[in-house]
C-alpha cells in the first residue's frame, strides 16, 4: 500500500543514497564469523608484521590501503554481499589492531590509556550516532550517513577490544586462556539477560560485538603464542590460514544459501493463531483515521490485532495533547476503542525504545503478522515515529500502511 502521504512534506529523511540494508541478519552464523575475524585481525596483522618482517609501520601502510579500497567497493553497493561485507570486517579487525599496536609500541603509550582512549572514542560514535539518526539499529542501515556510523563504530570496537585484551591477558598477567573464559562468561552473561530477562535488543547486541572482539583476540593469541608462553604454539600462520579457510567457506556457503540476509518479511500468521494485523500508535488514543482503517481490516475477515504505544518515559511528546504520563496508562487507554471496532480481544504492550522502528522490528520477531498499521502525525516530525518510518518498516516486506491522524 502507498504509504507516501503519510510523510510530511516539509521534513527530511536522514541524509545519504538510501539503499537495501547492508549487514547481514544477526544468526549464529553472523556470530561465528564475527569471532573468526576478530582471532584472524590479530594472527594476521602479527604475521606480517612479525612474519614477514614488514613492521608495523609498513604494516599498517598497506593494510590500510587495502581497507580503503574494500570499503570503497562496500559504499557503493546497493545492497549486502557477503564477500565485500566480510573482507571489509577482517580488514577493519585487522587495522584496529593495527591503530593499537601502534600506539602502543611504536608511540609507547601504556595500554590503560588507549583501552580509556578508545572507549571514549566509541562512547561519542555512539552518542553522535543516536544523535543524528534516532537509532542504534543494525536493521536500519539504509543510508550512507548510517553506514559510515556502523563502520566507524565497528573499527573502534576492534582497537578497543585489543587493547582491553591485551590489557587483561598481558598487563595484569591472567593468561590467555582465562581472559577467553572472562570474555565468554561475560557474552554468556548478555545472552542471558537478553533472551531470559528481555534486556533492550540493541544494547544486547552492542555489548556482544564489543566484547567478542577481546574474545576472538585471546583466542588468537592462545592458539598462536608459544607453549612456554602459555599457547598452543600453532604459529600465526597456521591460525590465519584456518582461521581464514573457515571464514571463507562459511562466506560462500551464505552467499549461496542466502542464509543472514535481511528477511524480505515476516512468516505470515497461520489461520487462528497469534495476531495478525500489528498496530502502531502515536497519539494518545486511536483517532478516527485508524479507527476507519481497522474497521476496514475487520470487514476483510482480520481477527487479530496487537497494538504497540510509546512510553512517555522515553521521548518528549511534541503533538500537544495531553499525555499520560505512564506508558501502562496510555496503552488502557487506547484498546477500548479498537476492541469496540473489533468486536473482539486485541493485545498490547509498551514500547521498550525511544525509536518505534526497533520495536516493530522486536515485534515481527516474537509474532507472526500480516499487515503494519502506523498511525503517524500530520504535518510534523514525531519524537517517535520519525519521518522515514513507513518507508523503512515497509522495506520489512510486510503490506504497510501510514494512516495520517486527522
């Protein structure tokens, strides 16, 4: 369904060539590879550097090239190929191990200044991030501006997770093996609190990523180093080249299988089970626009309706009604009305985040649906539902529609 009247005329999208996402979904898949080529930035930049004898100067000089080169290929692409996007993780994995080193050896800087140094680094990518775009999401990078987020973000992890392993493995003399088991139990701990205890899915999956950089680091350096060190001793080399045959046979195998892209939609809903048509609200209370819509989606023989509103907690309301000031509140307040159109049960709950887009996405994940309702305002930007929204959730493959409260 045609969702461009929705969108008011007077605002502007985030800045950028809007494009297909350009990560991959987040499977096991995504994770496995994620820790192989962070174990992979650290054998191999010590391979050649060490290995080879090019130094870390020279080192870095060609890798960063390198990187350059790939990520130019990775800009101008459309839509996510696992063989671009992949190259382009153990390249910055690499360099960002690189940028540590450096500082470090070449430039004597101790390692609880660059692990600080780096945290504050990738503390502000964050902030700005949020700042200019509303949202954290890996599931939103549709435009350039984004992407240059989420890479800049992602070469900040890297140095910073090699310098906090180094830091822990090396400087405070653990071992190799026990800072793996610190950064495993610590991602165990994420896992947990995520899918037991339903903590905020982006924070969950930034934690994660940050913390499996140091995991796959130890690693490498574990199967790497000397035994007398405390290693398996299997050299930088032997580690890279497995390390890497594996990295590329699990790449090939997503390039043909399709596996981690972006689902085009959720499952539908089967015949009497779950709810099947999602509505998205904005103002404090159905208006007579989504009130028409549903009573449409009603005569069509939809049965099942679950409506997800803001919390007030979360954004400043910028519609001038008068807004409960608990998100519990305004969700009683709103299904009275659509189960009098419906005639029937119609779910609810209160958004988690400040940016509807990654609740719906949480939303599709946890259900199955048919249709996205959005209820958004007229003639101005919503703190909640931003002005890209029925463009974005629509890109989800679900029939959308951006109903215009009057």
């Amino acid at each position: 369904m045609n969702s461009a009247h929705a969108l008011p005329s007077q605002a502007v999208p985030s800045p950028g060539r809007r494009m297909l996402n350009k990560v991959p979904e987040i499977t096991v898949y995504f994770w496995i590879i994620k820790i192989l080529c962070t174990t992979v930035g650290e054998t191999f930049a010590d391979n050649l550097n060490e290995n080879l004898g090019l130094g870390l100067t020279n080192t870095s000089y060609i890798m960063g090239a390198v990187l350059i080169a790939v990520m130019v290929a990775q800009f101008r692409s459309r839509r996510y190929v696992p063989g671009i996007y992949w190259l382009a993780v153990v390249l910055v994995s690499v360099v960002g191990t690189l940028v540590s080193d450096n500082l470090v050896e070449n430039y004597g800087v101790a390692l609880e200044t660059t692990t600080i140094a780096f945290s504050i680094c990738l503390i502000v990518t964050f902030a700005t991030w949020y700042w200019s775009e509303r949202t954290l999401s890996v599931h939103t990078i549709v435009t350039s501006r984004r992407e240059a987020f989420y890479w800049a973000t992602i070469l900040f992890t890297f140095a910073l997770g090699t310098s906090a392993g180094d830091l822990i493995s090396e400087k405070l003399e653990l071992g190799y093996l026990p800072t793996v088991g610190i950064f495993a139990g610590a991602i165990a701990i994420i896992a947990f609190c995520h899918f037991a205890l339903r903590m905020n899915a982006i924070l969950s999956f930034w934690l994660a990523y940050i913390l499996t950089r140091p995991l796959g680091a130890s690693i490498g350096d574990y199967l790497a180093s000397p035994t007398e060190e405390g290693g398996l001793g299997l050299g930088t080399t032997v580690t890279s080249v497995i390390f890497l045959s594996t990295i590329l046979a699990l790449v090939v195998y997503l390039a043909i299988s399709k596996r981690d892209v972006i689902r085009s939609g959720p499952v539908a809903a089967s015949p009497g089970t779950g709810p099947a048509v999602l509505v998205v609200l904005n103002k404090v209370a159905p208006t007579e626009s989504l009130i028409m819509a549903v009573r449409e989606r009603v005569a069509a023989g939809a049965e099942r309706f679950h409506v997800l509103v803001p919390n007030p907690h979360n954004l400043g309301f910028d519609h001038g009604d008068p807004v409960p000031a608990d998100g519990d509140e305004l969700l009683a307040g709103a299904l009275p009305p659509l189960r009098k159109v419906t005639g029937g049960e119609v779910s609810g709950r209160v958004a988690n985040n400040p940016n509807a887009y990654d609740d719906i996405v949480e939303e599709l994940d946890s259900g199955a649906y048919t249709e996205i309702l959005l209820e958004t305002p007229p003639t101005h930007l919503s703190h909640w539902l931003h002005v890209d929204l029925p463009n974005r959730v629509a890109q989800l493959g679900l029939p959308t529609e951006a109903v215009a409260a009057a």
